[in-house]
C-alpha cells in the first residue's frame, strides 16, 4: 500500500484543509491494524515536509492539510 497516497487522498476527501483539522490517531482508520505504524511514519514525514499544518490540542496533535500545498497534493495523487 502506498501510505503517503492513502493519508493525503483521506484527508483532502474528507476536506481537512487549513481550519479543519482531525487527531493524529484517526487519520489511520480505515486502513489495516498492521499498517498503522507505517502510516504514522509517513504522517511524520509528511509534516517535516510541510505538508500538514499542526493544532496542538489538549487531547494531543490534530493535523489539517496547509492550503498553500493542495497543488503539489494534486499533482501527486494525480501522477
């Protein structure tokens, strides 16, 4: 499975993008209990590379997708 497609396609399918934001923990629902470490690392890597933007919230780090990247997004999950 290609993590970095399954992340970026689920969070601009459900439209978390600059304000909406979700829990860290829910962005790996969906796919296989096995993979949910994979996914993690590939959600770190991902923000290192800015393509999340973090909310620290008091029930931890929730993360929405930055604005100014949708197009590099796009491009990707286009390609």
């Amino acid at each position: 499975m290609n993590y970095r497609r399954f992340i970026l396609e689920k969070m601009l399918r459900h439209g978390f993008i600059g304000g909406k934001h979700t829990h860290e923990d829910n962005i790996p629902k969906g796919a296989s209990p096995t993979e949910y470490k994979a996914i993690k690392k590939e959600i770190k890597q991902l923000l290192k590379e800015g393509y999340f933007i973090p909310h620290n919230k008091p029930d931890g780090l929730h993360l929405s997708l930055n604005p100014r990247r949708i197009g590099d997004v796009e491009r990707y999950l286009a390609g």
